[in-house]
C-alpha cells in the first residue's frame, strides 16, 4: 500500500528498466542503505582513480553517506529543466550498484548523460555493458533523445571499452582539476541514428513510463 500511494506521488518509483540479466529501477530506503554499504566497500581498487569522484576518500561509512545524499538530492532537485534519474541496478534482486540518467533543458536540446557505478566484486562480468543498454533503451525509444554523452578518463580502460562498444564516437575533450593537476577526459556521444541500429535494444523492456512522462515534460 505505501508503495502505490508512493508511486502514485512520485511515478519515477513505478518504472522499470528490465534486460536479460538486470533490474534498473529506484531503490527502495533499505535497498538504498545495501547499495550505500556496497559502495562504501569500494568501487575500485585503492591504487586506481577512474573517476572525478574521491571513491576512496574518508571512510567507508562516508562513502556510504555520500551515496544516500546523492541519491536523496537528485530526488529533491527534480524538474523539468533539469532532472537526474539515478536507477539501482539489481540482479536476481541483490544490488550491484547504480546507474544515472540525467539532462538539463532536454524538451529542447533533446541530449542526456550517463554516468555509473557497481561495486567492486560485479565488475568484470558485462553489468555494466548491459545496464548501460538499459539506460540507453529508455533514453532513446522511450524519451526520444537525439544523442547520449558520456565522459571518461582517458586512462579508464574498462569504461572506455563500454562506450567504444555501444558505438560512441569520440567528441573532443574535456579538462577536469583532479588532486592538484589538469586530467584530461575524452568526450564521447552516441546519436540516435547510430543507436537504432543496435540489435541489444531489442532485448530490454521498460514498464511504467506512461506514467512518468509528465515529470519529463512529455
């Protein structure tokens, strides 16, 4: 019952991004806290840095803290103009991590970014690549997005591979003060020309977004 009246307040907990092995979808308070702790435990190694997020500053639990007021604030900054849809990806109902939509000024320049995260012991088994092609499904057949960006360290192989894989083509650079120091990152787009003739779209259903379109502006 708490569920639907909370769906029917706010229908963005009523979507459902469904792939063959994954479950896109918002975390419930204490599916939120699991994927905080996953966090917190890390989500690379202590000798990497593949992202502009200090993932291995401060503690554990300020880490975990982090990803609950992350996740509370693009809830509470939503608008039309500009909103980030921050989606738990699940599998078999265990948390793995979470993956992020998000645009500013989308009805009219038609673009979104991504950007993600999984916790340490998930990487390495195609996740990511799957709840990328989630996210994309929506964006693209579902919001009708002309093109998806994504930035990424120039260092960061495996995300580098995800993107180079779905068929982002390069789009300049950007420059970041990291720690002190300038990194450079390398700005990818994907169209939406190119994204329908991906054959991995057709195996990903998405639910409940009739319901969403008006906190899109649709």
């Amino acid at each position: 019952m708490i569920g639907s009246v909370l769906a029917d307040l706010w229908p963005q907990y009523s979507l459902t991004v469904v792939t063959p092995r994954l479950e896109l979808r918002l975390p419930r308070e204490e599916e939120l806290a699991a994927l905080a702790r996953l966090a917190g435990d890390g989500v690379h190694r202590a000798d990497e840095r593949p992202f502009l997020t200090p993932w291995t500053d401060g503690s554990p639990e300020d880490r975990a803290r982090s990803v609950l007021q992350g996740h509370w604030g693009r809830l509470a900054e939503w608008s039309v103009a500009g909103w980030s849809l921050g989606l738990a990806v699940f599998h078999d109902g265990d948390p793995l991590g979470m993956v992020t939509l998000r645009a500013r000024d989308f009805l009219v320049v038609r673009e979104v970014t991504t950007s993600s995260w999984l916790g340490l012991e998930h990487q390495g088994k195609g996740y990511g690549t799957e709840a990328r092609v989630g996210l994309l499904t929506l964006a693209f057949d579902h919001l009708d997005a002309r093109a998806a960006l994504t930035e990424v360290f120039q260092d960061n192989h495996a995300s580098q591979g995800v993107s180079r894989k779905l068929g982002y083509e390069a789009d300049g650079i950007s420059v970041d003060a990291r720690d002190g120091e300038a990194l450079v990152s390398d700005r990818l787009r994907l169209t939406r020309q190119k994204w329908m003739t991906r054959q991995e779209r057709l195996g990903v259903r998405v639910d409940g977004m009739t319901a969403c379109r008006p906190m899109f502006g649709l």
